[in-house]
C-alpha cells in the first residue's frame, strides 16, 4: 500500500473504522493519482452525519503532520539549537546542504514527505466533496452540507500554504483531478503571486461563511482544531507576510527559474514565469491590510489575548509551584518576586491551555509525551526506586547565538547594553556566592532568557526532581557533565538546555513522571499576529504603528516598552522587530522561513556559524571552570547553498509529470 495510505489508516483507525477501507483506495504516491471510485466502501464513509464528520475531521492531519514545533523535522535546521550527530534526523541532514530530490520516507524520519502527505490530503478533498454531492449522509441538513464545504475550503488552503512555504510556487489542484487524466493534462508549477491569490480567496470565503453562521470564540469540544473565522484570518495574515518578504517580493535569487513547458491557462498574464522580480511595496500595503484585520477580529470577536500575569499567578498557586531560582533575583522582594512570576508566566504561554485561562492559542496540534519532550530533557534527572536514573535525551542543545541574541533585564541586547557585562567577561564567573559556576552572560537577563535556557548552576525547573529543583551541573561527569560511559549519542553539545514546552508542573518521580500534563502546540498564537502587524509597520515606514504592536510583547515578558529613540540608536526598527519575533517564537518553528524570507540564511547558516560553550568537542571529562566556559565551533558539516530557499520535488513526481520543473539547483 502506498504511505499516504498507510498514514491515514493509522490516523482514521481511532476515529472512522468504515473509512479503513476506503482510504486504501483514495490514497496515492502521485497527487494527482485518485483511484476509482468504490462506491460501496465510499457509500459506507458517507452513509451518515457521524461518518461524514469523522472523515473530514480526518483530513486536519494536515496540521498536525506538517506542525514545524517538532525537533527533528526539517524547521529545526536553523541557527537555534543544535542536535547530536549521529541522530541524523531531517532538519541535519538538510543543514548538512544534503537536501535532495531522491529522499525517502525513511531518510524523513517516518513521516510521509510533505509534497505527497499535503497533495493526498487535497485529493481527498475533492472525494470527499465529490461524494458528499452524489449522496447526502443521513442527518445531514443543508446548513452541515455549507459548513463541510467551508471547512474544506480552509484544509484545501491550509495544505497549499504548506506546499508554498516549502516548495515555492507549486501546482493549484482545485478539483477532482481522474486517474485517467492524460499526462499532457497535468498541471506544472503555477506562478508564485497566483498561488497566493489563491489561497486568499479560500480563506477569505471560508472566514465569510464562519463570521456569518457560526460563534468565532475559541471553544474546547468537539471542533478544536478545527477552522474558524479566526484561523482563517490568522493564516491569510502569514501568508501575505511572507508574501510582501524579500525572497518573494523581488529579490528571489534564481531569476532565470522559470516552466519550460507549462503554461498555466487560468493565469495566462503570467505566461511561464514562476516569481516576480520586482519589487512591490503594495504586497506590504495588502499584508498590513490582513494583518491589522487578523489581530482586531482576534481580540475583539475571537475574544483572543496575550497570556497575563494575573492568569499565571493563578496557575501558580492551583499548581502549587515554586518560583523558579534566577541568579541574583531575590524572591523576597516585590519586584523580584515579579521577575520569577514572569519566568513563569512565559514557560505557562506554551505549557497551559484554554480551561486554564491561556486564550492566546489560535491554531496548534495536540500534544503528547513524546520523543520531542525527552529530547530537551537533562540526563540523571531523578534516580528511581530501582537504583537506575530517569533519563532525558540530553541532546537539543541550544546554541550561543540564541543565548547571546536575548535580552538582558533592561530589554536590549547583551552586546548593546551598557550596562551588562563587557563581551570579552560574558565566560567569567558572575560572583555570586550561591552559585559560583554562574557565568555573566548568564545572569541580568530578561524573564523569557530564563523561561527558556537552563545553564550551568540553573535549577532546570521547580517540581523536575520528584517535586524538587534540578540544578545542572556540567562540571561533574556523573551530573549533566561529558560523560563517555552514558552514550555515544545523547550529548549536550553546547552547555545549554531548553525548557520551551516543558511544563512548570512536570515532574519525575520514583515510580515515573507525571506525563498526562502536556499542552497543546500552538502553530499560530496570537503573539504573532502583533509581531506579523510590527513587522508590516517597520517595513512601510510606520515607526509608531511598531511601537503599537510591539510593546505588549516586551510589557508581558517584564521588559521595558521601546520608545521611537530607540529607533535611531544601534538597532533600526526593522532590527527590533526581527529580534522581537526571534525571542519570542524561539523553538516554534517559525525562524526556518523566516530567515529565508528575509534572505539573511546566507548569513545567519553560514559554516561556522553553530557555536557552544565546551560541554562536548574537547570530551573532557569533569572540566574545570575555564575549561568549559569557552566558545567552541559545533564540528558539524553546517552549511548554506541558495538552493536551500526551497525543498527539493522528489524524482518519481518529476519523472511522472514532464509539466514540473525542479526547484533551482538541485
């Protein structure tokens, strides 16, 4: 059976037995290979309401199986963190400059290639739609019969968003397409701007319908998941974003890519050209435009708003967690107890959910105990009843770019503070006398610094250790330190852990951990609709809308709102804004397109770029002070190549289409 089959069997097996049979027929490595039809099996999928809900609830795999948060999918190949070598998962392979268009689902760490996952969900669309025409389900009123339509409009976007995103211009399948469609028939890539084009109109028609028929507040029942007027507005607003970026907005660096022999016929104006490369400011205009609309329809009619702390104190006290140790930050103070309050405050953002207060969430995936919450956890967390330690994978290490491009508590860079510590001290000790092995560049930061890195002489987090704190320690082979005996795999490579998604709860104990408390995933949340608003203000010249939009993200972290003369000083409002969505996006997956967007990649990915502190590359084991605290180059082959802007279209695509061209230079 072909993987696109095998993936939604697995997935609809909880949720739609009579589909099993069906999906077997739908599925297909090609995206425009749909089999005949079965009409007693097809009849079986929509012989009621129930059924015909169960299969398009089906098709939001979409979301998940494409959701960037994961570590080891090809989004975590940035200037983040860092994984082990010979983990050898996607996103390092892609970093390596290994992309390549003869990829398997093996080499795709088990997940069905994104190209045929999101062209088999759109084909499934189609059926579905083709079949819920032919015969209505029992129970199936007009009004489900509008809404079913609506939803797959939003699937039908969502999947060609993600097709964008990686692929760049990509083929429009906007209808039932037969197996036995002549291959002169088949459509190439169409031309960027009209890909666009197109998946606003399907959300903008999709939002129409949810405004108008149904309630947009963000319900946890049945629908969670599920489009909204919300959600549609929310992506529209990316996708313009993206589309107003440098790499789509007249800089794109191939300028001779083009079809060679399709010519799209609903878009002729086009002709065979795939990207603009002129620059328009009125892409900026137009994602404004969506952008201001996404986040007052989200606020005022999908009663959306930031995580606050009256919320998180709240969860502090229900949970009963104690605050967090911070370097020099006394808990017996007011203000101080604040700035613990606030740390917190930004590690519940992504570890609380709606029943708990947390409204910021607007599109995600549910989220279990998984492999992505061991790989950011330290090894000998708790030793267990049985004399054996609890283990995490001790591996997503996260790297000094990230620990040097947050704040310090004043809200600025490290190395444009005055105030901090000189660059050439930041590896010195702090002095403090409860914890000597505190570096400088690790202590005077700003709430989320400590909401999302652990270091050497950090408590990882309050309840970790069977209700108590872990505090690492790398200098000691038989704590968190370089330790041959433990594994040949799961090394911290740069002396720095991540507590992003791990709850402020969460807990190991003698008989295990408390695991059930795992949050949903945000894709999108409503932090980003105000950096997407900044950042469309900072690019058409609007330095006052920036300060709009950005300073209730630093007033939420605890940090001091900018002013317009922070604009003239070392860093330009574009550079505020870029840094802004760096730190608070950090590890959701969103820097991978948005350093290709913007086209700093060559930059930003360069070979050399990945550094650490010395808890691996010289394998010392129980390092001193000095030894440690150094800056080392991560000896990985990290590299950049302009045609890592897009993915690679696999061989057998090309070879059973002669209508697609490759993505340039691959």
């Amino acid at each position: 059976m072909d993987n696109i089959s095998k993936i939604l069997r697995k997935a609809l097996a909880r949720v739609c037995p009579m589909l099993l049979c069906t999906v077997s027929l739908l599925g297909s490595c090609d995206y425009l290979d749909v089999a005949p039809e079965k009409r007693a099996t097809l009849d079986d999928a929509m012989k009621n309401k129930k059924e015909a809900l169960n299969w398009l609830q089906s098709l939001y795999m979409v979301v998940g199986n494409t959701a960037p948060t994961y570590f080891d999918r090809f989004e975590s190949s940035t200037d983040e963190f860092v994984l082990p070598e010979l983990w050898g998962h996607s996103g390092q392979v892609l970093s390596y400059g290994q992309g390549s268009s003869k990829w398997s689902i093996q080499e795709w760490d088990n997940v069905e290639l994104p190209w045929t996952q999101c062209y088999g969900i759109i084909g499934h669309c189609h059926v579905f739609l083709q079949q819920l025409e032919k015969k209505r389900p029992l129970y199936v009123t007009d009004a489900d019969v509008e809404r079913f339509q609506a939803e797959i409009k939003f699937v039908k976007a969502y999947a060609h968003f993600k097709l964008l995103e990686m692929y760049g211009p990509v083929p429009i399948i906007d209808h039932h397409m037969p197996q036995n469609l002549p291959v002169s028939e088949y459509p190439g890539r169409t031309h960027f701007d009209a890909c666009v084009d197109y998946i606003v109109k399907l959300l903008d028609e999709s939002a129409d319908y949810f405004d108008k028929n149904l309630p947009v507040q963000y319900v946890m029942d049945e629908t969670w998941g599920r489009a909204n007027a919300v959600v549609c507005k929310a992506l529209k607003a990316r996708l313009l974003l993206y589309a107003a970026s440098p790499l789509w907005n007249g800089s794109f660096p191939y300028p001779d890519w083009k079809n060679t022999n399709y010519v799209n016929h609903d878009y002729p104006e086009y002709g065979k050209e795939l990207v603009s490369h002129t620059y328009d400011p009125q892409k900026w205009q137009r994602a404004k435009d969506a952008c201001k609309d996404a986040l007052e329809y989200a606020i005022e009619r999908g009663e959306r708003k930031l995580l606050d702390i009256e919320t998180a104190r709240n969860l502090i006290t229900n949970q009963q967690v104690d605050l967090p140790y911070v370097p020099g930050v006394p808990a017996g103070t007011e203000a101080g107890r604040e700035f613990l309050e606030r740390v917190l405050l930004m590690r519940y953002v992504t570890s609380s959910d709606e029943t708990q207060g947390n409204h910021e969430f607007i599109l995600g995936m549910s989220a279990y105990y998984d492999k992505d919450v061991k790989a950011r956890l330290p090894k000998h967390i708790y030793k267990q009843s049985s004399g054996d330690w609890w283990n995490g994978w001790n591996g997503l290490s996260p790297c000094l770019y990230s620990i040097e491009h947050f704040y310090t508590k004043n809200g600025e860079l490290p190395s444009n503070d005055s105030q901090f510590a000189p660059k050439g001290e930041w590896l010195t000790s702090a002095g403090l006398s409860d914890r000597p092995q505190v570096i400088k560049l690790n202590a005077n930061r700003e709430p989320r610094f400590y909401a999302t890195f652990s270091f050497d002489g950090d408590d990882y987090s309050p309840e970790i250790a069977n209700g108590e704190p872990l505090t690492i320690d790398f200098l000691k082979s038989s704590a968190q330190g370089y330790e041959p005996s433990y594994s040949t795999r799961d090394m911290c490579l740069t002396g720095y852990y991540t507590k992003k998604y791990i709850a402020p709860d969460f807990k190991i104990t003698a008989n295990g951990d408390n695991s059930g408390n795992w949050y949903p995933k945000a894709i999108i949340r409503l932090a980003e609709l105000y950096l997407n608003m900044a950042e469309c203000c900072a690019e058409t010249g609007d330095n006052e809308g920036v300060l709009r939009y950005l300073n209730p993200i630093r007033e939420r972290a605890g940090i001091r709102p900018l002013a317009m003369a922070d604009f003239s000083g070392q860093m330009t409002a574009r550079e505020w804004v870029r840094t802004e969505r760096f730190i608070e996006l950090w590890g959701e997956g969103q820097r991978y397109y948005d350093v290709r967007r913007w086209m700093t990649a060559p930059e930003q990915l360069a070979s050399g770029k990945r550094e650490g502190l010395d808890s691996y590359e010289s394998r010392i084991e129980n390092p001193t002070f000095g030894e440690f605290n150094r800056r080392v180059q991560i000896k990985q082959p990290f590299t950049w190549d302009n045609r890592m802007y897009l993915m690679p279209i696999q061989m057998d695509e090309l070879y059973s289409n002669p209508q697609l061209v490759q993505s340039p230079g691959y």
